[in-house]
C-alpha cells in the first residue's frame, strides 16, 4: 500500500516538473533573453529547481519502494534533464504498475 501512494505522489511530482521545464524552457527563458524580462526565470526557475530536488528524492524513494535498480534511477534522473523526459517515464511506468 505505502508503495503505491509514493509511486502516485512521485508520477504527480514527475508531471508537474516535467511542465515546470517546459515553462522554463519555452516560456521564461525566451521572455528573458528576447524581452529583457530575468525575473520570469527567476520565478520559473526557483519552482523548477524544488520540483527537480522533489523529482529526485521521489524517484529514490519510488526505486526502493518497486525495488527497481540504480539504472531505473539513473534513467529517471536522465528523463528529468530532457524536455518530454519525466512524460515517457511517467507512461512507462503507468503501464507496468497496471500490467
């Protein structure tokens, strides 16, 4: 039971990090080289950076709850540096927990 609320906590985390980057990305970095507008990545990206550590702590915790190994992990972590990343891993594992 407790591994499938931090797998539900960690797939929330996950997505909502996952638009963070997208945000910072596509939205506050162009606002701030193109309009001369810094604080859009200040804010943008100070919400990123906690998602990220919180992505991070949750995939940990999702590891060791699934018992998966350090290169699911390492594969998580990779997915959460790659725009799009954390909605793929979010798939894949949405399908394992269902198969």
């Amino acid at each position: 039971m407790k591994s499938k609320k931090i797998v539900s906590l960690f797939r929330k985390v996950a997505f909502v990090e996952g638009i963070s980057f997208l945000v910072l990305l596509g939205i506050a970095m162009p606002l701030k080289y193109f309009a001369d507008m810094p604080m859009a990545v200040r804010i943008v990206g100070m919400a990123h950076g906690i998602l990220f550590v919180a992505f991070v702590v949750l995939a940990w915790e999702t590891m060791n709850a699934l018992n998966k190994s350090y290169g699911w992990f390492g594969k998580a972590f990779i997915a959460s540096i790659i725009p799009f990343g954390t909605f793929i891993l979010d798939r894949e594992l949405k399908k394992e927990m269902q198969g």
